[in-house]
C-alpha cells in the first residue's frame, strides 16, 4: 500500500502526534496511521496488531493509543532493530555476517600460529638430528621443545594447557603427517632449483646394514 510520511491532510486539525511521536506514518489508501517500526519489523506474529498491521482510525484517542503504544516493550524492540538497521545501511556498524567472519578468521589465525610453532619444533627436531618421540609416551624431544617455546610465545601456551583435546594437533599421527609435508615442500624445493638450474650433479655415498651389504 501508498505509505506517505506527515500527509497533509488535516487529521481533526491536530497534527501534533506526528510532530511528537516521529515513527508514526499516515496511510492514504487506508485513511489511517501506523508505526514505521513496528510495521517494518515487529513481524507476522505481533500479539498487538493496532498501529503495527492494522491502521489506527480513531481520531478522537490517537493521541492516548499512541502514547500506550510507544511505552510497550515490542515498540521499543523494534526501534532499537530499526537503529541498528539503518546503523549498518549507513555503514556505523558490521552486520551478522561481517562480525562471523571477524570472529572466524580470529579463530584462523590463532590456529595457524599454533600450527606454525608446532611445524618449526618438527622442522628443528629434524635439522638437529633429534627423534622427535621417546620411549615414555609423550616425554619425548617434542613435546619437550614445544612447552620450552610456549614460555615465550602465549598462544602456544595457552593452548597446550586448555586447547580442546580433539584438536591439539600433537598425535604421533599428526607429527607424521606434518613430516611427510615438509619432506613433499623440500623435495619440490630441490626439483624447482635443479629445473632452472642449467646443469646439476648428484653426490652418493653408500651405507651398509648390519650384514655389511650395502
């Protein structure tokens, strides 16, 4: 329907519940005023349907059906949605998605810097020659060097401490897995030089098993 705001029409020569109560609109189709607010976002299922669904005629009372309106809790709902609506039309304000994403990517990047100090303990264990698990479960070089970073690095810390136990990303498992990509990531490295490289060599050299075969 034709919604026009302050209309002109002369409603019982009183025009002061439009100057007062800024939300209410006239209807020209239904000769009648409604809540912008409450209309646009108090939903199908309003227990009050005056001035939100259904237009308000009585002339004579408006100002007092207005009044009981603006002071009841569904108004005030809907005009703090509205608020908040038009906040982030105007770009005040994230809307849900935007603040999930925030939220998201948060949660990202502190598990990526977790996996990050994980992978450098690996790579260290690897470069020094250290096996990274020992003989009493988790007591091993690893899990050693991971709690000597977590004194200076607190989201590593705070994570060996009270992470969730499904996503530690400490399982023998895992370590392997990480190993496994750093070995993929070093053999793509030499692959990559030796093909922009205009000539190469390789170096062997023989070891024997404990029946001195090589």
């Amino acid at each position: 329907m034709e919604l026009v705001q302050h209309q002109s029409r002369m409603l019982k020569d009183d025009f002061a519940p439009f100057v007062l109560y800024p939300w209410l609109r006239y209807s020209v189709v239904t000769d009648g005023v409604y809540c912008a607010q409450c209309h646009l976002f108090a939903g199908p299922d309003a227990r009050v349907k005056t001035l939100v669904t259904t237009v308000l005629r009585d002339w004579s009372n408006i100002s007092k059906v207005v009044l009981s309106h603006m002071k009841s809790e569904a108004h005030l709902s809907n005009c703090d949605s509205a608020s908040h609506f038009l906040a982030i039309m105007k770009g005040e304000k994230k809307d849900i998605l935007c603040s999930m994403s925030s939220q998201y990517n948060v949660v990202v990047e502190k598990n990526r810097k977790i996996l990050v100090s994980i992978t450098e303990a690996i790579v260290f264990c690897g470069k020094q020659k250290l096996a990274l698990r020992g003989h009493e479960g988790d007591k091993g070089n690893f899990q050693a060097l991971l709690s000597f970073q977590a004194k200076q690095d607190p989201i590593l810390k705070e994570h060996l401490e009270h992470g969730d136990p499904r996503s530690m990303y400490l399982s023998p498992d895992l370590q392997n897995e990480l190993i496994s990509i750093c070995g993929k990531q070093i053999a793509d490295s030499i692959v990559s030089k030796c093909n922009s490289a205009p000539c190469f060599k390789f170096m062997a050299d023989e070891a024997t098993d404990a029946s001195t075969m090589e």
